[in-house]
C-alpha cells in the first residue's frame, strides 16, 4: 500500500522526469543529492575509499567486457558513461540511447562520436544480437517495477555476449528500507529499488558473477551485474 501511494506521489510531482530533460535540471538534482549523501556519509562514518575501491572493481569488468566492442547505452542521460565507454574503456564504437532529447543534445557536446538515438528502452530500435555489449547505468531505479523485466529482456535481445548493469540496492531491514523508500520517492522522485537478493532473483539465469556494496553502506548501494545475454 505504501509503495502504490508513493507511486502515485511521485506521478503527481513529476520530479524525476522533470529532472530529466536537460543537463542543467539534472545538475540541479545531483546538487541536492550530493549534499544529502554527504550528510549521510558524515551520519554512517563511510569512507570514500571503499566506494573507490569499488568503482575500481567495477571499472575492470567494464574495461574488460566492452574493449574492443560495439557497446549500446541504455538510459545514457547527458553522455558521461558513454563517453567513458570511447575513451577510457576502449570501446570501438558506442551507440547511446535515451527518451529525453535534451539529454543526447548535452551527450552530443560532450563527445561527438558517439552514435546518438531517442530511443525508449522498452522498444529498442535494434534487431537481436545488434551489438556486443549492452550497459545500463543506473537506469533501473527511473523505471516502475513492473516494465522492468520487459526492459531486461529488450536489453538481452539486442546484446550478442553480454550485458552490464549497475544499479542502487534497497535495504534488507525492512525499517532501514521504508525510510530509504520514503527518501528516494519524495526526494530523489525514482521508482521501487530492489534489495541485491532481489535483484539476483529478478536478473536468474543470466548473472555470471556481481560485484557489491556491504549492506551497512548508507550511501552509494551500488550492485554491478555481468549477464550473460546467450541465455535467451
């Protein structure tokens, strides 16, 4: 009941997709998240080197998988990841998609080599097996619960090896987790984040390995995924 009225708020305020359709606006949504997780970094007593170390974990599963590779980006907002795909990672050639046209504008400043198309990630304009890699960056948590398996398997259509998603774990406690739920409706406007035992259960059969944060992290619960997408 409480996460259909949250539901219902967060289509009423509308924050998320408003934060969404330019660079400038989601600036000014990542202004406001930034001092909150410092605030809660401060509160938990996290260091930012064990989300480094991380990030360094999840930066070798990346490099490793899209060297080399024909990549599509789900979800790429202003173009940050898939301009690290090209120039960091060694990808040779990404192809970014996302609904909101203000956002391929900021993408196409920042790197105009990539391949840029306004494309939901429900009905993916590729034909199966189009690319080698398909990667989503923290698309999920922007999409309701119940699309998410229909975004999932566009993703494993079109990819011919894998794909890698990286997204925002809920809480196993249910206390911690209905505060958590109450923050990312109201404040951040995204949809219901699934807790990692969740997420395996949504991502069987085609989880080759994940890489994670503890549990007890208040900030930054990234879980990373490798699926292999010849499982069909």
């Amino acid at each position: 009941m409480l996460a259909r009225a949250l539901s219902s708020l967060r289509s009423f305020l509308r924050w998320d997709r408003l934060t969404h359709r330019s660079e400038r606006l989601y600036e000014v949504r990542r202004g406001v998240m930034a001092f909150l997780h410092r605030l809660s970094l401060v509160v938990g007593g996290e260091s930012k080197e064990k989300y480094s170390a991380f990030e360094e974990e999840v930066s070798r599963e990346v490099r490793l998988a899209v060297s080399g590779s024909v990549v599509l980006e789900t979800g790429c907002g202003p173009g940050t990841e898939a301009t690290r795909l090209m120039t960091e990672f060694g990808a040779e050639q990404v192809i970014a998609t996302d609904v909101s046209f203000g956002m391929l504008l900021a993408a196409r400043k920042k790197c105009p080599q990539l391949i840029l198309i306004q494309a939901d990630a429900l009905h993916l304009p590729f034909r199966e097996n189009a690319v080698d890699v398909v990667y989503s960056n923290c698309m999920y948590h922007h999409i309701e619960a119940q699309d998410r398996k229909r975004v999932l398997n566009e993703s494993l259509r079109v990819a011919g090896r894998c794909v890698l998603l990286k997204e925002i774990a809920g809480f196993e406690s249910l206390f911690l987790n209905t505060v958590y739920m109450l923050y990312y409706s109201i404040v951040d406007g995204s949809a219901y984040r699934f807790t990692v035992r969740r997420w395996l259960e949504f991502l069987n059969p085609h989880v080759k390995r994940y890489l994670r944060r503890p549990e007890s992290a208040l900030v930054f619960r990234y879980v990373f995924f490798v699926l292999d997408a010849s499982r069909k």
